[in-house]
C-alpha cells in the first residue's frame, strides 16, 4: 500500500503502475456529471472556469447527507464513463488526478498518456468507509446542483486503486485475462 500526499506532483504520477494500492491524503476536489458539463461548456466558449483545474484530482461523487460527526454521508464513486466526453478537456488544462469506478473510453486513456496524468478507483459498495477518510469539505462552486456541486474534500488516507496509469496500462484489460478460462 502506497501512501500518496495530495496534489499530486509528476514525480509521484510517474511513479505509479496500474494496480498500485494507494490511500490519498491532502485536497481533492469533487463534481459529476452536471458540474463536469458546466465546466466544459464555458471551455467551449473560452472562458475562465470557476476553479483552477491544474493540479487537481478530482473525485467523482455525489455523497449522501451527512451524519453527525462525519463531514459528508456515504460518499461512493460513481460510473466514471459519464465524465469521458468531458474529460479529455480537463485533462488538457491540468487536472491530474480522477477517481471513480469502471472502465475509461480510449479517447480518456489517450488524455491520460498525453497529459501525464492518473485514473484511480475507488471501491463500489463501500461508500461509508469512503466517508471516514473525509476529514472536511467545502463549497467551491454550482452549489444549486446539491450533492453533484463542485466541493473540496480533505481526506486522510482516502483507498482506492491506480486503473489507468501515466502510461496507459489499464488493469481493466490485462487483469481480466489472467482469470479467462482457457
């Protein structure tokens, strides 16, 4: 098990192989779907974003509510292959770091490879132990979009698993092949 500080430097990127077992620590950011349409539409248009893109990892979450004493309720990935059409962009502008589950299109692995940067999982079925690794979380944009909003979450030794590394292997197809019956 890696323990991996957040931002993620290139150094540490470089260093990570498909397959690695990390718990993150340090400044994430958070959005799906709707957040991730916002942001590319004013990309689209040039325009600024309402946060700077370069240098985050970006969770891909919408957490239940809260309960007492906890930052966030259960906090799940969610289907990654919903941010692929969006992806490839936020990459170009620096984002180094996504986390969900499920297989990435070509056209994200490629971004991935192009841009330096990393494809971690996050553990389906798990979202209440997810949550205890949120320490804090704070509004950052599109707050009228409720769970789905852009937060940013502090987290401690928050698990997941590197998918898709700065080189493109992808444990979503090499490990399936060992299992295959022959």
């Amino acid at each position: 098990m890696k323990r991996i500080s957040l931002p993620l430097t290139d150094e540490t990127i470089q260093a990570l192989k498909a397959g690695d077992s990390v718990l993150l620590s340090g400044e994430m950011i958070t959005g799906r779907d709707a957040a991730h349409k916002r942001l590319f539409e004013l990309c689209e248009k040039g325009e600024p974003l309402p946060v700077d893109i370069a240098g985050e990892t970006i969770y891909y979450v919408g957490p239940a509510p809260a309960k007492p004493g906890y930052a966030v309720g259960p906090a799940g990935p969610t289907s990654s292959y919903r941010m692929d059409k969006y992806a490839p962009t936020l990459l170009k502008l620096g984002l180094k770091g996504m986390i969900g589950k499920g297989a990435r299109s070509p056209e994200v692995v490629d971004a991935i490879v192009q841009n330096g940067a990393v494809y971690f999982a996050a553990i389906g079925g798990a979202a209440a132990l997810i949550a205890k690794s949120i320490k804090k979380t704070e509004p950052v944009c599109y707050e009228d979009l409720g769970t789905e909003s852009v937060r940013r979450y502090y987290v401690e030794d928050f698990p997941c698993v590197v998918v898709i590394d700065s080189k493109g292997n992808n444990i979503y197809e090499t490990e399936p092949e060992k299992y295959r019956k022959l």
